[in-house]
C-alpha cells in the first residue's frame, strides 16, 4: 500500500508540473563571472524571462544568495519581489548592497568590494505557478602589488664558487591574486637551469589576505658578469588583463683572479732624464685589485720597495734604466702573469772644451777649439762671444788671429728632444804681439792758432799690455790728462799749448816691439784785424751805438723846443687863450759830451727840468 501511495504521489505532482509547464516557465541568464578591482563597486546583472505562456505571472520573487568560501550551504542577502526590497540583517553585505530592477532584471550593486567578495553569488527567480529558476556568477576580486624592491648582495661573488652563490632578493607585498616574479639579466629573463640558475620563492599570506613574493635569485657568476645589470619584474592579474611592473637594475661585485698585468710609466711625461722622480704604476684585470711586486729583470729575485700599485723613483740616473716588472703578489717569479716595461734615464755630461779654460796664441796664427758633452740623445752646439753667435757644431775655427780675437768663447751644447738638458763650456782665448796704435793713420798733422791748448790721443794695443810714453818737440807748456788701461789695451791722453810748430811722437811699447805714432802741429798766428770780435770788444760797439741814439734825440728836442719859442709851431686850443708866464727856476736842458783815446766814446746827457709850464707859456 505504502508503495502504490507513493507511485500515486509521484504521478500526481508529474501531471501537475506537467501541466504548469505547459502554462509557463521562468529562465535566467547570468554571467559566469565578473572582475572588479577592489575597492571598486560591482554590479551583478541577472536577467529573467518566462516561456510558455504569453502571460507573466502576477508574482514574482527574486532572492540573492552567497556561498562563503568553505562552505556548501548558501546564505541570503537580498529579498525583491513587487511590494518589498529587503537587505537581510546581520550578514556581511547589509549596508553596501542594494539591488536595481528593471522590467526583466534584477542586478546586484555591491559597495566597496572587499577581498572577501571573491565568490559566488546566486539569482534566483521564483514566478510561483511557472516555477523557479537561478543563475550563478563568480565574483573574482583583483587588487595590484606594490612595486618590486631588488637587493644585491653587499659583499663580492668569486667567479671559484663551484655551485650557484646567491645575487639578489626581490620582494613584491600586498597583491591579489598570488602575483608572479621574473629574474632578467641584461634585459633577457633567466630561466632556471640546474648547477647555474636557482630561483627561491616564498609566499605569504598576509592577515589582510594580500599576498606577499619574495624571491631570491642564485646564479653561477663568471668574470664577464661584472658589468651584468639584474632585475626581476613582477607580473599580475587585472580585470580582464596581465599588467608587470618592473623593479630597478643592479650590478653585482663579482671577485675574479688576475690574468692580464700592464706597467707604465705615469710620470713624467715624455723622456726622462737624470735628476727626474718617475713613479712607474701596475695595473691588472683582477677583482679586488691585488698588491704587486716590483723588481728589475736584472734582479728578478730583489723586491723593491713600493707603495700599493705604485713604484716611486727618485732622483733617476743613467744607472737606473733597464726592464722593470711588475706582478700580483700571490704569484711567484716565473709567472707568466706579469707586467714590462723599459725606462730610459737619458743624460748630458758636462762639456769638455779644448783647450781648456784659456790659451795664448800669436797674433795672425790660426786655432781650432772644440766643445764635446757625452749625451744619450743627439746634441746641437752653438759658440757665443759677448752675447753673439759666432759659430755653430763641435769645432770653432779661428783663423788669421787680430787683437780682436781675444775674448771669452762660450759653447752651449743643447738636446733638442729634450730641452730640459743643456751645458756649457768655455775657453779664454789671448793674442799675444807687438803693440797696434789703434786707427788708420800713423801721421797726424793738424793747424791750430798760436796760444791755444790741443789734446792729442794716442791708444795702443797688444799683449803685453803696452806702455805709451811721448816725445815732444816745439813746446814746453804740455802736459799727460788721461791714462788708462785695460787689458788689452792702453790710452793715453796729452794736452799742449800752441806755442810755435810742434812735432809730437806717442810711443807703445811691449815685449813684443815698438809702435810709433806722430803728430804734426803748424801754428797759425793771430792777426787782430782779421780776428773775430772778441765778446768785450763787441759790447763797446753796443754802447757807442746807444750813446748816438740819445745824442739824436736830445738834438731834436732842443730844435723842436727852439721853433716853438720863435712862435713857428703854433699850440694850444680854439676860442680866446689866456697866456700866463711862469717862473723858471732852472735850465731846461744840458747836454755834455767827452770823447778818449780808445774805441769807446762816451756820452752823459743831463736833463734838468724846471716848474711845470702852462700850454700858453711864452
């Protein structure tokens, strides 16, 4: 009986259903699923329709549900149908949602999504006599990472290391979903690759449910590494897309062995020569720079004494060049690694002249002198006398020797490579012989009026430095006013008065000879007609000429003074006149003239003037 109630049961609510099917039925559509940012606001469309029937049903129904994460059960958050819109309380959607209807829809807005939003959300429809119907969407929530931190390792990476040493750590917080990290070097990823690449990954789940990355990169470095740059980039989801974000680069201190040394000089620059500091310095390709050894290959096994990579040495002579080396300080002797260079101290001795310092030659022999200085480089020698050039190259040819030879002969040798180089010599060179008087003539002769003084000179010369004496004839007033001497020459200077003729003979004399020079005087007597005006007979002259100007003018006064008495120059002014005599106490004018014996003549002119006289007087 129980079975067939059942059976009946069953066949009962299959026509029924069968029947309202026939009526009507509710559909939903829904999406999948949606991405929305966090923080942003979601909307859930769900739209319905009903089938079967060309009448909507008078009620309808539609309920939101949540499935938490976890769970199988479902929990509702939202009650519509046509008289009420209703939130359920106490879940954790009440206040940040509300739902939106339309005339076949019902969509779902949530406020401010959380990390927690990421799940389903179910619509469903209840259209009573056509049924009930739901749809399923997947909220997926996206939120960005922050941007990646790179670290190197502080300390140096031997390239020795056999197995892969850590580089680097990069760390991406606060993503979701799970974000991803990437390592680059030099812009190419790095894949891992057993026994060269390891990549380290640790993941944390922070309270907040963000996610944290932090990756650690463990690479195999060789030398060429040194100028490698890592970075690792992290990459995530976002609504509808992948985005990356990249982190900064780094170089890493790889410690590698030396393999290559050079040496050079670093100073001076150019040649070297004796009296130099150089300072030779070694450099290598290893990383950390190591200390080096510093020898000669004369003396490979003497160490010298040097500071780091530097040798100093000072001052240089000639006897310090050679080959000098340089090698790292954990390599022994015979190490192929090493660094070579030559150092050239070049040098000029002083120079050698010959003859030496001086040398006495006769007057008209020839001489030649040389001038050598020892020089690593090529030399050029100039011959100075007085200040002026006087031969170039290593000989000086002196020929025909005059007094005018002697003097200082200076040599100047020079390296024009290296002008910093240079020395000097020289040689004093004497003329020896008989006394030359100095100038053309050997007979002076000359006129000059009797009573006057004449200077004669007389220079000489010659080695032995010559002595002057004079011999002369005519005159007994004379006198020697200037001797002096040098060293090749002497002067003397006499001064004689004119008297009569004179001849005068200067004598120089040396060990050598004798030279003679002489002077002629013819004196010329002094006539007073034909002598010049002497400077006191040419100022009487002046006072005759005055005296006769006054004689005149004093002549014409009384001639005029004369007419005007006898009424013939008539004087005075227009209209009646009126004449009044005045006494006259003196005499007008005296005149008195004397004359003597000399040249001169001398004139007084007295005037003595009385009282003043009217125009009118008679």
């Amino acid at each position: 009986m129980a079975f067939l109630h059942q059976t009946f049961l069953a066949l009962f609510l299959h026509l029924c259903f069968l029947h309202v099917s026939v009526w009507a039925r509710v559909e939903v559509t829904v999406h999948d699923s949606m991405e929305v940012y966090l923080g942003d606001s979601a909307q859930i469309p769900c739209q319905y329709s009903f089938t079967g029937s060309n009448k909507q049903p008078s009620f309808v129904m539609i309920q939101w549900f949540v499935r938490p994460v976890g769970s199988s059960s479902r929990v509702r958050i939202f009650y519509v149908d046509a008289k009420e819109r209703i939130a359920d309380n106490d879940t954790e959607y009440t206040g940040r949602i509300n739902v939106t209807l339309d005339q076949h829809g019902a969509q779902l807005n949530i406020l401010d999504v959380r990390l927690s939003d990421q799940r389903e959300f179910f619509c469903q429809v209840n259209g009573m006599a056509a049924g009930n119907a739901e749809g399923k969407t997947h909220l997926r929530v996206f939120a960005a990472p922050e941007a990646p931190v790179i670290e190197g390792v502080q300390t140096g990476i031997s390239v020795t290391h056999e197995v892969p040493s850590k580089v680097a750590s990069c760390e991406a917080r606060n993503g979701f979903p799970k974000p991803n990290i990437t390592w680059y070097k030099n812009g190419m990823p790095l894949a891992p690759e057993p026994g060269y690449v390891n990549v380290l990954m640790l993941v944390t789940r922070e309270y907040n449910s963000f996610y944290s990355l932090q990756s650690t990169l463990e690479y195999k470095v060789l030398k060429e590494d040194k100028d490698a740059h890592f970075s690792c980039e992290v990459s995530f989801f976002v609504p509808a897309a992948v985005r990356t974000m990249e982190s900064n680069s780094i170089n890493i201190t790889v410690h590698y062995p030396t393999t290559m040394v050079e040496l050079w000089k670093d100073s001076p620059q150019g040649l070297v020569k004796e009296g130099d500091t150089v300072e030779l310095r070694c450099q290598g390709d290893g990383n950390p720079p190591p200390p080096f050894i510093f020898s000669r290959e004369q003396e490979p096994d003497v160490d010298l004494e040097s500071s780091d990579d530097v040798l100093i040495l000072s001052p240089v002579s000639r006897q310090d060049s050679g080959i000098y080396q340089c090698r790292p300080l954990d390599a022994d002797s015979d190490s192929e690694v090493k660094g070579e260079m030559q150092l050239t101290v070049h040098y000029l001795d002083p120079a050698v002249v010959v003859p030496k310092e001086s040398e006495v030659m006769l007057k008209g022999e020839d001489l030649t002198a040389t001038c050598n200085a020892l020089s690593s480089l090529k030399t050029h020698t100039v011959w100075y006398k007085n200040g002026h050039q006087v031969g170039t190259g290593n000989t000086l040819q002196l020929k025909d020797a005059t007094y005018e030879t002697s003097g200082e002969y200076v040599c100047e040798v020079t390296v024009p490579s290296l002008p910093a180089l240079h020395t000097s010599g020289s040689v004093h060179i004497i003329v020896q012989g008989g006394p030359q008087m100095v100038g053309v003539e050997q007979e002076v002769q000359m006129e000059e009026a009797a009573g006057r003084m004449v200077n004669l000179s007389c220079e000489a010369l010659g080695h032995p430095l010559p002595s002057i004496s004079w011999n002369i004839v005519g005159s007994q007033n004379w006198q020697e006013v200037v001797i002096k001497a040098n060293e090749h020459m002497t002067h003397s200077v006499v001064s004689v008065k004119v008297t009569s003729d004179i001849s005068a003979l200067c004598n120089a004399s040396n060990d050598m000879g004798t030279e003679v020079k002489a002077f002629s005087i013819k004196a010329i007597p002094r006539l007073t007609s034909t002598a010049p005006f002497s400077p006191a007979e040419g100022s009487g002259v002046i006072i005759v000429v005055i005296i006769l100007c006054l004689l005149l003018l004093a002549i014409l006064g009384s001639v005029l003074y004369f007419l005007h008495k006898k009424g013939k120059i008539p004087c005075g002014r227009s209209g009646k006149q009126e004449i009044t005599k005045e006494k006259t106490t003196k005499d007008d004018i005296v005149v008195e003239m004397k004359s003597n014996t000399k040249t001169e003549d001398a004139v007084l002119l007295k005037a003595v003037n009385g009282d003043k006289k009217g125009p009118n007087d008679q």
